[in-house]
C-alpha cells in the first residue's frame, strides 16, 4: 500500500472532487460514516464524546456525532468557533443540530469544568490531516484534556496534534486507541514516534479513485503482504545446485568479535543461500572454523592493531601500503570465491588494520563489481572515509540512528523526529540503498522508499543486526534487485522476531532465535 504525505492526500483529494465530480460533503459523508461503522461495531459504549475542530476534519466528526446518536447518547464539543466552520463542515453541523445533537462551543473556562468520565469513549476530530507545527491555545488544552481523560479514543484521519508527515516537533498528541485513516496512510501513521500516538491503524476505503491511490508519482510504500506478493517468488528450479543458488562472502568477525559474522552467516544459510564463505584473521579462523558446519573459511593475513583509526591516518604512506596488501589478498580471493553478493563490517572492530581491510575491499568491490552489504564497523568507516574512497556500485548500507547521524554529520533526535526525510537524505548522499534501522525500519534509494510493517522491541539484543544482514545478503547473493532484497529482508526479519515472540508468549529473545524462525516466517509469505 501507497504511503503519502498531506500534501499528496490534498491532491488526491482535489483530483476526485474536481475531476471525477465526487463532491467532497460526500467523500466526508462516507469518511463519517466508516469511523461510526467501526464504532459500532467495535466498542460497548453508550455515550460518546465527540470533539471537533472548524475544518473538514470536523466535519467527519459532525457526520459521525449524527450517525451515531441513532444508537448512542452523543455529545458534541467544539474547539473554534463557528463562523470558522468551513462550508462542508457547516452542512453537517447544520445536519447535527437539526437533529438536536448536543453542542458546545468550548472556551478556557468551560474546559475547567469539562468531566469526560461519563463519556465512554472519544472520538477526535479536531486537527486532522493539514495539521502543522505545535498544538497551541485552547487546541493544546483540550488535547491535554482527552488524554487526561484515560478514556479510549478513535482519532480521524489523524490523532490531533500529529503532522501527517514532517518532524515531530511536540508531544502535545492525542493518543489514540485507533485511528481511521482516509484513503491511505500517512507518513507519520506508520513511522515512529508518530505511530505510537495512533494505536491501531485502519485504512478506509471512501471512494478515492484507484489509479490516484496507486499513482507511480507516489514513491513511498508500506512492506506489507501487497508488496510481498508482488515482489517475492520463492525459487522453483529445480535444476539448481549450491553454486547457482547465490555465494555470499561475509568479511569480519575478527579476533574477540567472531560471533558477529558467524550470526551473519547462520542467517544467510536460514535464508537459504546456497554458499557462504567467510574471510577473517588468522586466529578468528581458527575460532570459526567448523562452527558452522556448512561455511567456507579463509584469512586475510593480517596482524590487527589495536590503535583506533582516525581520519588523519588514510594520507600516510603506511597506510596506503598496507590497502595495497590487503587488495592484493582480497583480490585474488574474490577471484577464487566468486561471490554473488559481499558482506562486509560486522565484528571487524575499528582498529587502523580494520580501517585497512574496508578501503582495500571498497576498492576491489568497485573494481570487480561485487554487490555490498555495509554493516557494523563498516559503517563506522563509511562515516570517517567519507569523500576518500568510493564505495561499490551495488551497495546497501543498514545503519542505526547513531551510525546514521554519525555519518550525515547530524543528531540522533533531529533524526527520529523525522525518520523519512534523513533516510533518503542519507540514501542520495551515500548513493546507496539505506536500511535505517529501527522500529517500522525504513529502505529507500532517496527516491523509492519502503517502511517496514513487522518486528518488535524484542529485536533490541545483541546480534540482531548482523543477523539482519545475512538474510539481506542472501537474498542479494540470489540475484534479487537490492531495494526489494533490503526490503524482504527487514521484513523476514522482523517476521521471524513476531514469530517466536508470538509461539513462546515473551517480549525477550536472543539473535539466535531470530534464526531459527526464519524459515517460519518465509512459511508465512
């Protein structure tokens, strides 16, 4: 499903007005209409308070206050006054009061003495999708005032308070219960920290037409089952061998920091690569190798440093002596290995040597055109080497807020409040496809972009990364285009983390079991 911006939800709504003639007092009738079904039919409740605001999102609220005091004892409350009413909304103000639904125009002082406790529950109709900026006056103090209230509350199209999309630059929301959204979904419905004041999302479907809902000029979509369907096919030759079924080389682990790259391996192999080789030091080798019974081992000969890299270190001459080396090795195991798809920073640590394997890989992944999967470490380095070295065609970067804010040279709070705009920001900048990890995870190219719908804070344990990473590289590695590779696998991966959370009834696990579920959550594609 589509995801869209205010701005994009103002043109569909415009385009079906103007050009498909739907008056808009009928796109809100039916938008009324599809919240007070839902109330209906979902929730006990025998009086309701509906707040509405002067816009068209009141007038939902009208629309609905009308439809349920059918059925229901219904109070209206109004925020603004109401010569402010827009037209649409004045009609079905007019409707309610006609049918002698109460209303109350609300002030500062009435609100002191406003008791929502004889209400059931609320429905929020107040601010809507062309909200912007910062709750202010008495918005602010009736916002406050339903979240006071501990009552359950149905938002509008969007809880009031919330942007539809933008940074998110209050805490002044309504916290919903559920909210109907009209059409599509919203940025800011389906990304944190603006979902967590949605609760449970619905989308209504009020007669926008189909082809302005999937329009190509809306770039922005959920990973959901319509994407999976249209992007997953599990492999059906049966003709194939371990060789034409994908090679993944993973590239770290080294010594003390082993178990990185053997999760990434192991989650490779879940995922169903049909090679993975893994390259490390000599004594991480050692450490790795039979461990995993079904992956090749080789080293690099190095002897790691444990001075930190720095910037200042990639102009010396020791330094581009020792690239040189490590390229020359590189090289000619890539050459042997052939590698469909390369991994290449968990568990390498950020030592001067780990520092000399990134750029001598960068170099001869660009030189042999090895598709790349930047992550751990790597990402520290693509950070400090940024505008020394060229990373590889094909290259999909995952980092988390902190390495993305340490790489885009901003903050980790600027970041969350807009989650979207500094991924793709992020994505043009590095000319990479950008994995920004996360609840409701983000991919995109800075053009195309795509939020994930599975996972939980389970996912939040050591490893989960790097497990992360190898089902991305193995589905990389079998030829899948590397937006929709990164894609499935942010899927798959929290998938698997549902899974066992769901099977065991706990909100804890380990890297581990993330693997042992995936081949569960590839069941249920």
């Amino acid at each position: 499903m589509k995801v869209v911006t205010a701005q994009q939800m103002q043109h569909i709504d415009r385009v079906t007005i103007e050009q498909y003639g739907i008056p808009g007092e009928v796109l809100m009738a039916m938008a009324g209409k599809s919240v007070a079904d839902y109330v209906l039919t979902n929730i006990n409740a025998s009086s309701i308070a509906v707040f509405c605001g002067v816009g068209n999102n009141g007038g939902d609220g009208y629309v609905v206050a009308y439809l349920l005091s059918q059925h229901i004892h219904v109070e209206v409350f109004i925020a603004g006054a109401i010569e402010k009413l827009t037209p649409s909304s004045r009609l079905y103000y007019d409707v309610c009061r006609n049918a002698q639904v109460p209303m109350t125009v609300l002030s500062q002082e009435l609100l002191t003495t406003l008791d929502l406790h004889r209400f059931d529950i609320v429905i929020d109709a107040l601010t809507g999708t062309g909200f912007s900026g910062q709750p202010k006056g008495l918005l602010q103090q009736v916002i406050n005032l339903i979240n006071e209230s501990g009552k359950k509350v149905i938002a509008i199209d969007m809880p009031s308070g919330l942007p539809a999309d933008g940074a998110i630059e209050s805490e002044t929301i309504v916290k919903a219960h559920a909210t109907i959204t009209m059409g599509l979904p919203k940025i800011n419905l389906v990304t944190y920290h603006g979902k967590f004041f949605a609760g449970n999302l619905i989308v209504a479907n009020i007669g926008f037409p189909k082809n302005l809902c999937q329009a190509k000029d809306i770039f922005r979509q959920l990973i959901d089952r319509e994407f999976i369907a249209s992007n997953y096919r599990p492999q059906k030759n049966y003709d194939a061998h371990k060789g034409t079924n994908g090679h993944l080389l993973c590239i770290g682990g080294f010594d003390g920091m082993e178990g990185a790259i053997m999760l990434c391996a192991d989650a490779a192999f879940a995922q169903g690569i049909g090679l993975v080789t893994i390259a490390t030091t000599p004594g991480a080798r050692g450490t790795i190798a039979g461990k995993i019974k079904e992956a090749i081992t080789r080293h690099i000969n190095i002897e790691l440093d444990a001075t930190q890299f720095l910037p200042n270190v990639f102009d010396t001459s020791m330094f581009a002596s020792q690239v040189e080396m490590i390229a020359q090795q590189l090289e000619n195991i890539i050459q042997q290995v052939r590698p469909t798809a390369c991994v290449i920073g968990p568990g390498m640590g950020r030592s001067v040597t780990a520092a000399a394997v990134f750029a001598a890989y960068c170099r001869c992944a660009v030189k042999m055109d090895v598709p790349t999967i930047i992550d751990g470490d790597g990402l520290y380095f693509v950070a400090l080497l940024k505008g020394k070295i060229k990373l590889p065609q094909v290259c999909i970067i995952t980092p988390h807020f902190k390495e993305a804010a340490r790489i885009a040279g901003n903050n980790v709070d600027d970041i969350k409040k807009n989650r979207v705009y500094h991924a793709e920001a992020l994505a043009s900048e590095c000319g990479c496809i950008t994995v920004l990890k996360g609840p409701c995870s983000i991919v995109t190219d800075g053009t195309n972009t795509a939020i994930n719908t599975t996972g939980n804070p389970a996912l939040a344990t050591g490893g989960s990364g790097d497990v992360l990473t190898g089902i991305i590289g193995s589905l990389l590695a079998k030829d899948i285009p590397p937006f929709v590779a990164a894609s499935l696998g942010v899927y798959i991966h929290g998938k698997a983390a549902d899974t066992y959370c769901q099977k065991n009834r706990v909100q804890v696990m380990r890297a581990g079991d993330i693997i042992q579920h995936i081949r569960d959550a590839l069941l249920e594609l």
